[in-house]
C-alpha cells in the first residue's frame, strides 16, 4: 500500500485495524491464533472470560450467544476484552483470561478430539501450526486460566481501487488485501472475497491494459533513484539504528494507536511517528553486508510502515466516533450524522494530503443517526448479520 501511495494511489479507511484474541502465553508461542481457533473449532467449550482478579468481563449473554464461534466475535473480544485491558484489569502479559473450568474431563476429551480430528489432516498430530498444544491442553484439564492478549490480523484499509481494480496510477492495478473498500470499518467476512474476485477482475483488467502495448522503455533515471535512495543507508553516519526506530514505532503505535483509543494516546503516537520520519534518512547500518542483512530491511519496511501508521493515526485523530474496530473511550458513539465518510490519503508535495468524501451508494442506503456505541449498533438486526 504505501508502494503504491508513493507512486501516486490513494490510501483509505487507514484507522480500521481488526483484532482478536491471540495468545500471549506460553512465550514461545506468542502471536498464535490458537485462541480463536480454539473457539471457533471447539464451539462447545464456552469458556468464561476473567480479568486478572478473577471477576468475569461484563459481556451480556445475548453477546456472547450472537458472536461466540463466528467471525464476528472478534469485533465483541476488542470491545469487552479491550476495555479490560484498557482499564488495567489485564494480567502480567497485558492480556485477560480463558477459563474452561466448568467443564469436565469428558466434555473436554470431546471437544479436543474433534479439534484434532480436523487438524491432525494437515498439522502434525497434537499441533497447530508446528506448535505443540500440551501445555495449553494441560492448563485446560487443570482448570487453570489461560491468558489470552489481541493481536491485530488485518486492516481494512489500504489502495483505494474501482470496480475494475484500477488504482489511479496508469498500469497499476491492486486486489486483496492490500486494498480497502470491502469489508467497511469491520471484517465480518474472508479474504475468498478479495482473493478470488478482486483477484480475478484484476487480473482481466491487467491484462487488457498490457493488450497491444510494446515493450516499455527502460526508465533508467527512475531505478537509479531508487537505487540511491535505498544505497544511502550505507553512507550514514551518527544515526540511530534502523531497528531501535522500527521498534520504537512499533511500541508508539501499541500504546496509542491500539484496540482502545483516545484524543491524548493518538495524539502522543503521531507525535513520535513525525519525529522517527525525520530521524530515519539519517539511519545507520552497523552492519555494511548486502545479504540479508536485517537493519538494511527494517530501514526499509519502516518506510512503508511510517506512512501506513502515520495515515491510520490521522484519520483516527479525526474520526471522533467509533465505529466497527475504531473504538474511542473519548467518543463512543457511533455518528452516523457527523462522520459517515471515508478517510483518504494522497502524497503531497511535501507532506501526506488528507481529505474525506462519502461512500459510493449502490443498493443499500447510508444510515442515519447515532448509536451508543459499536456494540449497540452491532445489535441492529437490520444489519443482517450471518457470519
């Protein structure tokens, strides 16, 4: 996305980062989806979700009966099990708790053979994703909490394209997940949508376009500013490492630009982001090898990185509502009224340009209004939800 930001596409929908319940514990296996796997895939094991103290989060019944197992718990886990987390109620990993303890051992033998069952085609016997799951399962057999963090998986922003994948730049076409437009400011759905269909209209409109063209002529001057642009790293002396300013980023972004936010936290975020922009065409390698060396990629990826956050926190800063996964603590309501819009970005001369404009109409209308809050609007059942 922020590729094709740079060479003229516009970027939308930047603030809409969806999370769900991901593994903090055990250390090793950090990141997993194992949780929401679990939940998903073993329906009937309807554990309790509990703060550090024990206490049960306030998720209503009619909540946790409408989302538990379908995509749209995850929308439901970043509300409740965010809000907890927000408030300081998280445990030493910064997350909150499954219980499983109502169940007995017979109940779980089920469920757990029926999980296996399934992923024991295409995982190693008594693993997901190469992990062993023995100590999970021995914490579940024991009635001992396990504790569970978000992890964001997706944004739903990203290339703004139109209905034939075109991007605004002449021969650059996009489908995926690197465009945004699908799923609105929630992914109640898949990424079949974006990967067979945007795939496959992207690939006919590419092809049309390539149809009776000659081969292009070689834009020399255009590589070699490429070339010294990304070679002057190597030249830099007196900088901070690329890594300290990746990861610097990354810790801005988790405590302002997270599942819970707010004016204060936003605003601190995008601060560091303006400062790391300036300190990185300074950067220095330590290490001066081409191959695989790691400070070289991260100097790079925190280039595309500075501007997808920087377009996020923007429109989050701006956007004082929530909706879908933007949730404000300052702004909880849902305002349709005021901020039914969407967020673009475009490359200015000199900074990034922001401008909003309405969604394109096609056959369902706009709503109106305001709700309480994202879990309020989520209970519209003229919303239709069936995932």
């Amino acid at each position: 996305a922020a590729m094709a930001y740079r060479a003229g596409a516009t970027l939308t929908d930047m603030e809409f980062m969806l999370a769900f319940p991901t593994a903090v514990w055990p250390q090793d296996m950090k990141g997993s989806i194992y949780p929401f796997i679990f939940e998903f895939f073993m329906p009937s094991l309807r554990y309790r979700v509990i703060d550090k103290n024990g206490n049960p989060l306030p998720i209503p019944e009619e909540i946790a009966s409408l989302t538990r197992g379908t995509k749209l718990s995850k929308l439901a886990s970043s509300y409740y099990m965010g809000m907890a987390i927000d408030q300081g109620l998280g445990g030493p990993n910064g997350g909150v708790y499954y219980d499983y303890s109502a169940f007995t051992k017979e109940e779980k033998d089920a469920a757990f053979a029926a999980f296996h069952d399934r992923f024991n085609r295409f995982h190693a016997a008594g693993c997901y994703k190469g992990e062993s799951l023995d100590r999970i399962k021995e914490k579940i057999y024991a009635g001992e909490p396990i504790e569970i963090g978000l992890g964001f998986e997706y944004c739903m922003g990203g290339i703004q394209v139109d209905a034939q994948m075109q991007t605004g730049v002449n021969g650059l076409f996009a489908a995926g997940e690197v465009t945004s437009g699908v799923f609105g400011a929630c992914r109640a759905g898949d990424g079949l949508t974006e990967m067979l269909a945007q795939g496959y209209r992207a690939g006919l409109s590419a092809a049309g376009y390539c149809r009776g063209l000659g081969e292009p002529p070689a834009a020399a001057s255009a590589y070699r500013t490429l070339e010294e642009h990304y070679l002057h790293y190597f030249d830099n002396q007196g900088g901070r490492s690329p890594i300290e300013l990746y990861n610097q980023m990354e810790q801005a972004c988790d405590a302002g630009f997270s599942v819970i936010r707010c004016e204060q936290g936003l605003s601190s975020t995008l601060q560091t982001l303006q400062q790391l922009k300036k300190e990185l065409p300074i950067a220095t390698l330590q290490c001066k090898s081409r191959a695989y060396n790691f400070e070289w990629i991260r100097a790079i990826q925190a280039e595309n990185m500075l501007i997808c956050c920087e377009a996020g926190v923007q429109a989050a800063l701006d956007r004082k509502e929530s909706r879908g996964c933007h949730i404000r603590k300052d702004y909880p309501q849902v305002d349709h009224d005021a901020y039914l819009h969407k967020y673009c970005f475009t490359k200015g001369p000199e900074a990034m340009q922001m401008y909003t404009r309405k969604p394109v109409v096609t056959s369902i209308p706009l709503p109106a209004g305001t709700r309480a809050n994202v879990i309020d609007y989520f209970l519209d059942k003229s919303l239709h939800y069936s995932r």
